[in-house]
C-alpha cells in the first residue's frame, strides 16, 4: 500500500504538468499503457484473461475509469491537495455502498467520523475559492465512482488475480475513451509523450500494488496508509506550484484525514 502511495503521488504529478491533455484523452493513453503491460503479465502466469466473474469486473473497469477521468479533470483544475482530499472521501461512499453490496454493518461511531470529514469538506468548500459547485460535484462524484469500485474489486478478491482485476480496467476504458477523445483531440507535443508514458508506468505500478493489498487483508486494515499521500499533495502545490493555503483550508483538509482514519481504525 506504501508503494502504491509513492506510485500515485508521482502520476498526480505528471497528470498535474500535463494540463494541455483532456483528462479523457489521459485515461486513454494511460489504459494503453496498463492492456499492455497486464496482458503481458496474464500470458507469463497463463491466467485467463476474462476472469471468472465478469460481470462484477466489468463493473469495476466502468467504475474506475469514470472515477478517474473526474480525478484527473479536477487535478488539472485544482490544486493537487485540494483534488486529492475531495477524493479522499471514497472510503465514506465505500463503507456506504459496502452495507449493501458486501454486508459489512456501519457501527455509530463510524458516522460520527464520517461527519467529521463531511465538516472538512464543507469548510474546504466554503473557504477555496478554487472549488467552484461544478468542480466540488466532479470531485465528489469521482469519490463515489471511486468507493463503488473499491467494492467490485472485494467482491472478486477470492476468485480472481490482482492483474486480471488490473486488466479489466484498459479493457472497459480504452473502448469508451477512443470515443470522447475522437471529439476533443489534442495532439501531444515534444516531451509530452514521455510524460504519458511516464503517467502510464506510475499508473501500473501504482494500481497492482493497491489491488494486491486489498485482496491481502481486510480493507480497514491498511486503507489508512493511502492518507500520507496528502503529505506529498501539500509539498508539490507549496514547492513547485507556489500555492498557499489558508488555515480554515488546512482545518478542513486535516478534518477529512482524521475522521477517515479514524473510521478505519474504530472499524478495525
């Protein structure tokens, strides 16, 4: 889970210097990147590329690639802390969905943590001026999107590998993209194409380490190690992007860390 993080903090990143780039265009190169190196995978452990439950990874594809396309829209538009913590509520819409679809009960305590991190975004709504009702709904939405494919991935973790559930992903993805970008094209230029590659190959590496810790262990157990990615978020916007943020800001921020981790940790 630690790699994974160091894995993301560096393709927000490039994500991050890649603004030119619509963000479905991103999800795009980005899914080539990840057929590629997940099929190559798949034929050296002879796995069956389809999976066993289809249906379910079918769903986890849909679900991550429209997260991640509203991830990196709102990364291109916000600054990198900001996008991440709007993100960072996935787990909330995880335990939610995860009533339903996964039978885990929420005990009490959970919603008063869960709270607290709603007060966190409520202030980082209300005191960013970055964060117009259009960008706010994006973010929010990609968390949902986001928790909703936390739960397809559990549900598949006794039947199928981390590369298949990782393969799926470009599968649904790439189809779906070729068309929005076919209407928004923008043609990369010079060492633009080293940073989708880049992008890809921190993408990769970063994915088949989270989907090997979700299916090792309990996700309550080692979700709340993705949280120090926040610390890389805030040193990038102050040190490269010459970005300030207001102490109300920074209370909401550290509002929704605590009240997810301490979710996590009452759950435990």
């Amino acid at each position: 889970m630690l790699l994974s993080v160091v894995g993301f903090a560096f393709m927000n990143l490039v994500v991050k210097f890649l603004y030119r780039i619509p963000p479905t265009e991103l999800v795009l190169f980005r899914s080539i990147v990840s057929l590629v190196l997940s099929y190559y995978l798949i034929k050296k452990r002879k796995l069956n590329p389809w999976g066993v439950q289809r249906k379910f990874l079918f769903l986890r594809g849909l679900f991550g690639a429209t997260s991640l396309t509203l991830f990196f829209y709102t990364l291109q538009k916000l600054p990198i802390g900001t996008a991440i913590t709007l993100q960072y509520l996935s787990p909330i819409f995880t335990a939610f969905f995860a009533i339903f679809i996964l039978k885990e009960p929420v005990r009490r305590l959970q919603w008063l943590f869960f709270g607290l991190s709603l007060i966190g975004i409520i202030l980082i709504k209300g005191f960013d001026p970055a964060v117009t009702p259009f960008m706010f709904a994006c973010g929010i939405a990609s968390a949902i999107f986001s928790g909703l494919a936390y739960n397809m991935i559990r549900l598949v973790k006794d039947t199928d590998s981390a590369v298949v559930v990782v393969f799926y992903f470009p599968l649904v993805a790439i189809p779906i993209m070729i068309v929005f970008s076919f209407y928004h094209w923008v043609q990369p230029i010079g060492w633009e194409w080293g940073g989708l590659l880049l992008m890809g190959l921190l993408t990769q590496f970063a994915q088949m380490n989270m989907t090997k810790a979700l299916q090792s262990t309990a996700l309550n157990k080692i979700a709340g190690f993705k949280y120090i990615g926040i610390l890389f978020a805030l040193s990038f916007d102050v040190l490269l992007f010459n970005i300030t943020y207001g102490w109300v800001t920074l209370i909401g921020i550290i509002c929704v860390v605590i009240g997810v981790l301490l979710n996590l940790v009452s759950k435990r």
